[in-house]
C-alpha cells in the first residue's frame, strides 16, 4: 500500500464508484441532527396550543392522590400506566417523525445506497492495533474536534440563553400551572430556534466537509492510477499473450485446412494461397489458408505432404494475398485467373489418373494491374 503521501492524484470515477458499492458515502450526521430538530420544532409549533392543553392535564392528573392510592399501593402501577401511555402516544410519534426526516435528509446528502459488502464480517476491525491506528487517524481527529466543537457551541448558546431569560423562567414559578405552561413554552421555542440555528450553520459547512474528507480518503497513488488504466484498458501483457494465443490457432485452423484445398498459389517463397472450389456448394472458390514467408513455406509443405497441387504464379499469389480473405470468396475481378488454374489443376489430376494428355501450366494469367500490390509499390 502506498503512503498517504504518495496520495496526490484524486480519485477516479471507477474507485469512487467501487467505494460507494462497498458502502462509503459521503453523509452528514449534523444535517440529519437539523433536518430532525428544524422538524420536530416546527411540530412543536404547529400544535403549540393542543400539546400544551394534554401537558397540564397530564400535570393536573399526575399530582391528583385519593385515599385509594394510599390503601392501596398496586394501584401505583395502574397509576403510572395511566400517566405513561397518553405519553407514548405523543412522544412516539414525535420521534418517528424525526427519524424519518433524518433519514430522509440522509438519503438527500448521499443518496440511496444499498451495499451489501458492508454487512460482511469484518474480523480485521477486532485487531486492538489497527483499531487504535483508526482512532489516532487525521479524519478521526477531524470529527472528534468538529463534535467537540458541536457541543461547546451548543452549550453556549444554550447557557446564554438560559442567562438572559433566567428572570423570565423564575417568574414563572408565581404564575398559575396553565399560564405558567403557555408562558414557558413561548421561552422554550426561541431557545430551540437558536440551537437549530447553530445546527444549521454546522450542516452547511459538514456536508462539503464530509464529501472532501472522503475524496481524500479515496486518493490515488501514481502506482494506482496505472493499475487501474490497465484493468479498464486491458493488460498490454495479456492482450499480448491474447493475440498471440489467436494467431496460433489461426495458423492451426489453416494448416488443418490445407489438405482439403485443391490448389496452393505460390509466389513461390513469399506467398502462399490456398484455394478451394466446390460446385454443389460454392459460388466462386474461396481462400482456406493463405501467409507469407515462414507461415508460406508451411502452407507448401502440408501441401505436398497430402498432395495438394503447387501452381507458381507470382502476380496472382501477391494478388490473393492482398485483397483475399481467409474462409471467404475470391474476389470477382480474379475469377477469370483463378479459373484457368483451377481448369488447370482438373486437367492435371485427370492426366495423372490417366484420364488425358498432360496439361501445360498456364503461362499467363489475367490478374488487373491494380490488383496485384507489386505494381503499387513507389518506384
């Protein structure tokens, strides 16, 4: 691994992508905190007057006693229910609607990521070492502070606040229960607006926060970025050992074909084309093996070694090379020579079976000027 030192290149698309897949995103913990105060104050808010109306009875309720309750202390339990449940009823809605702004406002920060790599067990994260080297590190020490500082401005605003009202909150104590309750309300909402404040101005700054801290945990190393321009272009080394491995068994599939040709053009060390023709399948005699020089001395060789007829004619040998390709047909300006060879090589087997005369190799073959490279070549 290289160091973080040696980390200058930023991160690529494709590493950012693959760190996201394992489950590293960019989130903000304080703009969920905002997201879930700003809402839950403005709930507070909206239903002010009913909240405070089920807060004194619930008040009035609690502090009533009857002699019931001192005969009879089981009836505590009841009691408590009783004082319990209306509670529930508005606390647990309370804090799932928070919860779910917080994870809303989550998902808006980083977006839906589904990674199921960051579920696997992890036993390296149990190595006390590595852990402590997780705890000491430069973007831990940047979150401890950010947090630390977090709670300090919290809790100055808070203690300000608290300091320039304290007459107010004391006054309160010589006010009846229900006007007492609207009153402290009131003083409570704008202690909470400036927190939410404070948390605001911290989610504006955490949000980039958090995205540069993890471009610069994904930082490339030069080594890196080399390895990852091979993997997405392909390893030279490989495609190499890929083309060669291609060509071999090109080379393979053709000398393997060789034997069915019936007639090898030759240069006659240069070139080397072999040519098959089938009436019943063919429309035209199409190329099954054709190279130069090593792969050409080849072509002959397995030619004579299963009897394949050898035709020297240079023009049409450099002519079939250049503008043939391998399983396909001939071209149609070359029919008329490959025709008189392949008349030729009929003739020849015939003569050989004692079917007719000996033919006479053609001296002369029509292959076009513009069709044989020889004659392209710059004088």
């Amino acid at each position: 691994m290289a160091d973080d030192q040696d980390r200058d290149l930023p991160a690529s698309e494709r590493k950012i992508r693959k760190a996201r897949e394992e489950g590293q995103v960019a989130r903000s913990r304080d703009l969920g905190h905002f997201a879930a105060m700003a809402v839950g104050g403005l709930a507070l808010v909206a239903g002010a007057r009913p909240l405070a109306d089920w807060l004194r009875r619930i008040l009035v309720h609690g502090l009533r006693f009857d002699h019931q309750v001192l005969m009879h202390p089981e009836a505590m339990g009841q009691r408590l229910m009783d004082l319990v449940l209306p509670m529930l009823l508005v606390v647990l809605p309370m804090g799932l609607l928070m919860a779910l702004v917080a994870v809303g406002a989550a998902l808006g920060g980083g977006g839906w990521n589904f990674a199921t790599q960051a579920l696997r067990p992890d036993f390296t994260r149990f190595n006390p070492i590595t852990g402590l080297g997780r705890l000491v590190s430069k973007d831990q020490l940047v979150q401890t502070l950010k947090v630390s500082l977090l709670a300090l401005v919290l809790g100055v605003v808070g203690g300000l606040y608290l300091r320039a009202h304290l007459g107010d909150f004391t006054a309160l104590l010589s006010l009846p229960l229900p006007a007492a309750l609207a009153e402290g309300t009131s003083r409570v909402y704008g202690g909470l607006a400036l927190l939410i404040g404070a948390l605001a101005l911290f989610a504006l700054v955490d949000v980039p926060l958090q995205r540069f801290l993890l471009l610069k945990r994904l930082r490339m190393s030069h080594q890196e970025a080399k390895q990852e321009h091979k993997e997405a272009e392909g390893n030279p080394e490989v495609k190499g050992q890929i083309r060669q491995r291609m060509r071999e068994m090109s080379r393979k599939r053709m000398l393997s074909a060789v034997p069915k040709a019936d007639l090898v053009v030759t240069n006659p060390t240069h070139y080397a084309v072999a040519l098959q023709y089938d009436e019943a399948s063919m429309a035209a005699p199409k190329v099954v093996a054709l190279g130069t020089d090593l792969m050409a001395q080849r072509i002959r060789e397995v030619a004579r070694e299963h009897q394949v007829p050898l035709l020297e004619a240079p023009p049409l040998a450099r002519a079939l090379y250049a503008h043939g390709d391998l399983d396909r047909e001939i071209p149609g300006a070359l029919y008329a020579a490959v025709a008189q060879v392949l008349a030729y090589v009929w003739q020849l087997r015939a003569a050989m079976a004692g079917r007719g005369a000996m033919p006479v190799a053609p001296a002369s073959l029509p292959v076009p000027p513009e069709m044989d490279p020889l004659n392209k070549a710059p004088h």
